[in-house]
C-alpha cells in the first residue's frame, strides 16, 4: 500500500500488515477449521468442506510453499506483502490463501442472527438498517458474475461497507480497508450442494455467517487503528 496518499492511509495500511504478519512467516501452513468438517451441515456439507479445504485450499498453500521453495527472496514474506508484491500466479494462491483464511473464520456451527453492538450501530449508519445491509450484500453477492467474493469492510474511521472483489482480489490487495466477514461465490464453494442456486447457497450463508468473529476484528482493528492515531 503506498505511502504518498497521506499518513492515515499508511497508517491504515500498517494494521491490515499487522493483522496479515499474524499469519505466520516462512513456509505458509494451513490454518486448522474452526469446526469440524460436518457442523456446518445441513447449509454447507461435510463433502463440500472437504474438497474445499482439504483440496482447494490446501492446494492454494501447497502452490504458495512451492513458489517460496523455488524464490529463497519470498521466504519471511507475510501474505500482505505477498499480495502487494507479487502479481499472477504468485499474487493469486497468496490471496487465495488469505481469502479462505477469513471464509472458514466467517462461518460458525452456532452462527447466524444478527451483530450486537458497535458493529451493528455502523452497519446500521451505513444502510440504515440491519435488513437494508442484510439485502445490499445478498444483492452483491448472489448478482456478481462469475467466480469471486462478497465482503463486508471497514474503513479506518469505523465505517463499513460491501464490496465485491474477482478471482482473487480482495479489500487488502485493493487498498479499499479491512475485512471483516466474505463469502465465497467461486463455484466450488457450493456447487456440490446447491449446483447452479447460488441464491439458496447465499441464504444458508447467512444462517451460519459468524457475528462473533467480525464484531471482535472490528473492536480489535478500530482500537489499534485509534492507539496508533494517538
């Protein structure tokens, strides 16, 4: 993220490293689900979230760990500055890396409902209300084309937002914030499940989408964003 913008933008850059570094240096490993392979049934399967993560996934680490093999000038580089330093290939499995990182934090067995708290009363100043977000992102998510993301963000003043990202993109390789909470539109994410209803994939998203983890990152990064500022 470049630091010619102004001292806040480099700032907000400085914690999305932060939250990136946190990741692990070195050979790239897989993070362990958060859950077992069958809890988020009966919305996303058992099979899904095994050749999602252990063939998908692990086969974006894989990749990566071969690249650092053949670069020794790529070992010790986090995923942040993977994304913002490499391009093709390179660029696209550590994305991919970072990308799935946050999904599987995104969902949880006891998930569902709504936000409580700081984060609702930003989702709620931005959409106006939790319903209002709430069909802004299924919008986003279910009407974008072909494989890629659905994100809710924060900005460094607290605000939040939807985006959605291609391939594998994201708000950090964009420069556009933090995120918070995805979901995964590529088509493996639901095909198994749902074939062509990504619609019905989407809705089974929402009974699972995980408040705890997106509201906990929102209080940590504003905290740390406003520490920093101090």
């Amino acid at each position: 993220m470049p630091c010619i913008t102004s001292s806040r933008f480099c700032l907000w850059g400085a914690l999305i490293f932060s939250f990136c570094c946190s990741q692990g240096y070195g050979q790239v490993e897989l993070p362990a689900l958060p859950y077992g392979e069958s809890d988020l049934e009966p919305y996303i399967t058992a099979e899904t979230v095994g050749f999602h993560y252990g063939a998908h996934h692990q086969g974006y680490v894989n990749n990566m760990n071969a690249f650092i093999e053949a670069d020794p000038e790529l070992e010790g580089l986090s995923l942040w500055k993977l994304m913002k330093q490499t391009e093709g290939t390179i660029f696209n499995n550590a994305a991919q890396i970072y990308n799935h990182n946050l999904y599987w934090n995104s969902l949880s067995p006891s998930g569902g409902g709504m936000p409580t708290g700081d984060l609702y009363t930003a989702i709620v100043a931005a959409f106006g209300s939790y319903e209002d977000f709430q069909t802004a992102f299924t919008d986003l998510a279910s009407g974008h084309f072909g494989s890629g993301w659905a994100w809710l963000m924060m900005h460094e003043d607290g605000s939040v937002d939807v985006v959605d990202s291609h391939d594998a993109s994201n708000p950090v390789s964009e420069g556009l914030g933090f995120p918070l909470l995805v979901c995964d539109v590529w088509e493996h994410a639901y095909y198994l499940d749902y074939q062509n209803l990504r619609a019905s994939y989407i809705e089974g998203w929402w009974a699972l989408v995980n408040w705890d983890y997106a509201e906990s990152e929102y209080t940590r990064v504003l905290n740390k964003y406003n520490n920093r500022k101090n």
